[in-house]
C-alpha cells in the first residue's frame, strides 16, 4: 500500500506540472475563445498540487520514518539532510503559487497584457519548480536504494 500512496503523490506531482506546462501554452495564445479553459486548467493545477501534498504529507507522516533512517545511515545522507530538507520547504512555495493561479485567471488575460505575464511568470515557475521535485524525490529514493545495498 505504501508504493501506492508514493505513486500517486508522484502522479498528482506530475499532472500539476503538465498542467502547469498547458497553462502556459494557452496563456500565450490567450483570447476569449480559451478563457474558460485556461479558468479550469488553473484550477486544476491547484487541486492536483494541493492533492498531491496532502497525499505526500500523509506518506511523510506514516511511511518516512523507515526510509530516512536508511538514508541517513547510508552512503547519501545528504539525500535527506539537503534534498528533503530542501522538497520540504520548496513545497509551501509552489502550494502559494498554485493556489494564486485561479485568482490571476479571474482577470481578462485576452485583454491585460499585465495579468497574461503574471499567468506566464506563475505558470512557468510552478512547471520548473515541479520539475525539481519531481528530480528531488528520485534523489531521495535513490538515497534510500544505496542505503539498502551491501557494503
């Protein structure tokens, strides 16, 4: 059951970052054809990041505990001490950044140029942000992978 909680951690991780990546797209090409959608897309990056913290957060709180132990007598301890330490903090970011996303999208971005480059600035940060994670936590799984194998 364990694998499974990570496994969709992961997947609600990725699916804000792909939409995160459409949003993007879309803001660029912003009009009143697409403002409902780009609407629904902000949204949906919220709750997939949103559900993918609350589904980490229950894996850290119930599962980690094993796995930082392993890691921190292993040969990476820093995967933990610097890369969870470090995916720890990043994430209240990109939770404030995704939560501000449908309150950007509520603007006319086919018409304010201003409000299309925030969409632009907050999109592309979440997306590269999400990215990192993504890249942290297979740091940290394989931080807990050399921690398993004979010495």
């Amino acid at each position: 059951m364990n694998e499974i909680v990570l496994m969709a951690h992961v997947l609600f991780g990725l699916g804000c970052m792909v939409a995160a990546v459409w949003l993007f797209v879309d803001v660029l090409h912003a009009s009143e054809a697409n403002l409902g959608r780009i609407r629904a897309l902000s949204w949906g990056a919220a709750g997939l990041m949103w559900l993918a913290f609350v589904i980490g957060g229950y894996w850290y709180v119930t599962s980690y505990k094993v796995d930082k132990a392993i890691i921190l007598k292993g040969p990476w301890p820093f995967a933990h001490n610097i890369v969870m330490e470090t995916k720890e903090h990043l994430v209240i970011m990109l939770l404030l950044l995704v939560t501000y996303l449908p309150i950007v999208a509520y603007n006319n971005l086919a018409a304010s140029k201003e409000a299309r480059t925030l969409m632009l600035w907050l999109s592309a940060i979440i997306a590269v942000t999400a990215l990192a994670m993504d890249g942290e936590g297979g740091l940290i799984a394989m931080g807990v992978k050399v921690g398993l194998l004979p010495r």
